[in-house]
C-alpha cells in the first residue's frame, strides 16, 4: 500500500502539530481510527460551525474544561470557554491574516468558573466550489504551567539585571 501525502511535522515536546493529525486522517486512516485518535487525544478538539456552534466536543475538551459534550453540542464555543471580560476581542475568529499553524493564546475559562491560559490554534474548513462552509476545527490546551515558567523566568531575568546594575555591570 503506497499512500501519497504532505511531509508530517513533529512539534518538539507536543507531539503531533494539528495539521499532522488532519493529514493522517484524511490520507492514511480509516475513519474509524481517526474517529477514535481525535476522540482520545489529549487536547481538546472541538468542531464549530460558520456560526461559532460547537458540532463536536472530545474527551480531552471535557478534560480541558469539564463541559460534557452533551452541555457543549449547540452550544456557542466562545460562550463556553472564553471569559465574558475578554469576549468582545473574538480569540477564537479564524484570522486570515495568521497562519493556521499560528499558535494562539487567551483567557479560558472551565466549567467550574476557574480561568486559566489556552494556547489554541484555528483551522478553517474551507469549502470546495459550491459546497456550505464547513466552519473550523479549534485545538485547545491549558498552558498554564507553560505561562507561570515565562513569568517565573522574567522576574529571574529582571533580578539579575537588577544585580548587574548594583554591581556596574552593562
């Protein structure tokens, strides 16, 4: 069996990138294996309609924001995981200007009301010739532990240069 598909990208320390897992479901799996891959990843992986409509909601988005699938089906996705203070900014709009690979952070919000950092990314649907927008594929996962390292390395940084200065240093 010879299967002809685009080069597979390996995103160091996250396995696979987005578009690796949509080029193997749609080149090289069944769609039974790629129903189950996309259903048990770790990140969360939700389908949204043109209208911003959650149509599919797995496990590692129940994980991720401890909405069930049936509270988040027909739901609006930016209601759900995206704090009302910060919603009037539209994170979750596929921007034509980024790159689909651009990683993407916001405020996200659980079910329980805690909030947390998403590092997300948007996959627009395009729509062949003729054929309804299919909508877009939004990739999700906490980083916060990602954020409290950057903070926690800034204040190191801004102490040494602060320790540079005392000492007559540059």
């Amino acid at each position: 069996l010879h299967v002809s598909m685009p080069p597979i990208k390996l995103v160091p320390g996250r396995g696979l990138s987005q578009r690796g897992l949509v080029s193997i479901a749609r080149h090289c799996m069944p769609p039974s294996l790629a129903a189950h891959a996309l259903e048990t990843a770790a990140d969360a992986i939700v389908h949204v309609c043109p209208a911003g409509t959650v149509k599919t909601w797995n496990r590692g988005a129940f994980e991720t924001f401890g909405f069930t699938a049936d509270q988040a089906l027909g739901s609006s996705l930016t209601e759900l995981v995206i704090p009302e203070h910060v919603r009037h900014l539209r994170p979750l709009d596929p921007k034509p200007q980024l790159d689909r690979r651009h990683l993407r952070r916001a405020p996200a919000s659980r079910a329980d009301g805690t909030l947390f950092t998403a590092e997300f990314t948007v996959l627009e649907l395009t729509a062949n010739a003729g054929a309804p927008d299919q909508g877009a594929v939004v990739t999700l996962r906490d980083a916060s532990a990602m954020g409290e390292t950057v903070r926690t390395l800034r204040r190191r940084v801004a102490q040494l240069e602060s320790g540079m200065e005392r000492l007559g240093g540059p």
